[in-house]
C-alpha cells in the first residue's frame, strides 16, 4: 500500500507547484489582460484544492498503515494463544489419561506449539520490537527441550506402557469374573508403572515440571508467554486495560 500512496502524494505535489507557478505568472500579467487574472485565480484555487488533497491524503495514508499494522500484530497475538493453549490442552490430557502413549500423542501437539513459537520469531516486526524476540527464545527453548526430553527417555517408558496393557488386560478379565455388574477395584484405577516411571522427576524433569499446578503458572513458557502476549495486546492497540481485564486476559 505504500507505493501507490507515495506516487499519488508526489503526483499531486507537482500539479500543485504546477498550479501555483501558473497562477502567479498569469496574476503578474493581470494588469494587461483581465482574461489572465481570471485564470490565474483560478489555478491558485486549483493550486489549494491540490495541497489540500495531499494533505489529506498523507492523513489517510498514515490512518491506513496504522491499521494494517495493528491488523498484524493482532494475527501474531492470536497465533501465540493459539500456541499456549495446546500447551495447556496438552497438560490436560496427560493429566487425565496418564500413559506413555497419551505422553507420544501430546508430544505431537506440543512440537506444533514449537512451530508456531518459532514462525512467530522469525516475523521482521516481532524482532523489532525490544524485548519480543528474547521472550519468544525462551519459549521455544522451553519445548525444545521438552522434545530432546521425550527423545531421549520415550523408549524405555513406551516398552513399560506395553507390558502394562498386557498386564492390565489380565487383571481386567480377572475383575470381570462373577454373575453380577463388574466393580473396578481402586488398585486397578491407578496409574500404571510406565507412567510413574514418566514421573519420575530425576528421569524426566521437564515433564514434571510440566505437569505440576505450582511450577508450570511460574516456569519459563507460561511467564514469557505472559510477558509476550501484554506486549503484542499493546501492538495491536488494546491499551491498558483496566485491572480487572487484565487479570481476566492473564490466565488465557
């Protein structure tokens, strides 16, 4: 958008010199010719009219750029939410199922988070900025680390995983013997020991601290995923929101 802009202004800049040099040679030559004073009022109200809609032009100019930067900075702010929170679905499931193969699944969803992250860090305006480009690293760094994690320790934690399916296909056939509704037994409902094994936070601290309700609010993703997220909300024109707001926004 800015080239058209730019050949429009310097276009009606020239009509405007144009109009204007005219005007005043037709003006000096008025005392003989009244046909030429006529005219040469003429092009200095031509020479106006053209000044103004330069100037106008600049306003629109600046009103519309004004925009298409707030338009970007809001496309960067929805892509790093929407990065956040497959972070956040990712812990829920793995809270919820607890297996080493649910840890394989969300890995997947966690290693597109870390895509994102990193398309986001690569966008000229967003290393511009002060102090995006070091908190946008640290997210990323934080997944990568998680991947080389899961690379390195997955194996062992997978082989249980299968061992425990055997096991708990047996135990569950077991259960289910008798004439009346099978009750689960609460031994049998617990996590199973490929997942405590994934638990183990000197095997697998990453994960741990992933999972864990007092260390993720304040680990190194979430508080500069935080610290991003104010900075592109002031970008993209949201302000200062009032308090409130702000502590709604905090958790999202």
């Amino acid at each position: 958008m800015r080239q058209p802009y730019r050949l429009l202004t310097f276009g009606l800049a020239l009509c405007a010199i144009a109009a204007l040099v005219g005007s005043l040679i037709l003006l000096h030559r008025s005392h003989a010719v009244d046909v030429d004073a006529e005219v040469g009022k003429w092009l200095l109200t031509v020479a106006a009219a053209l000044v103004l809609t330069g100037a106008l032009s600049m306003v629109v100019k600046q009103i519309d750029q004004r925009r298409s930067a707030r338009e970007a900075w809001h496309s960067i702010l929805s892509d790093l939410v929407a990065a956040n929170q497959k972070i956040v679905l990712a812990r829920v499931r793995l809270q919820a199922h607890r297996s080493a193969r649910t840890y394989q699944e969300q890995l997947a969803a966690v290693m597109d988070a870390r895509v994102e992250v990193r398309r986001i860090g690569a966008i000229d305006i967003v290393n511009r900025d002060s102090s995006l480009p070091e908190q946008i690293t640290a997210m990323r760094e934080y997944l990568d680390a998680l991947g080389q994690e899961f690379a390195a320790g997955y194996l062992h934690a997978a082989r249980q995983q299968r061992l425990d399916e055997v096991w708990l296909d047996e135990k569950m056939k077991a259960a289910n013997e008798g004439l009346g509704a099978p009750k689960i037994p609460g031994w049998l409902a617990e996590p199973t020991t490929a997942w405590r094994m994934l638990m183990d936070a000197s095997r697998f601290p990453r994960l741990a601290a992933l999972l864990d309700d007092d260390a993720f609010p304040i680990d190194t993703f979430r508080t500069n995923y935080k610290l991003a997220k104010e900075r592109l909300e002031m970008h993209a024109g949201f302000g200062n929101p009032p308090m409130e707001s702000r502590i709604y926004r905090a958790h999202k």
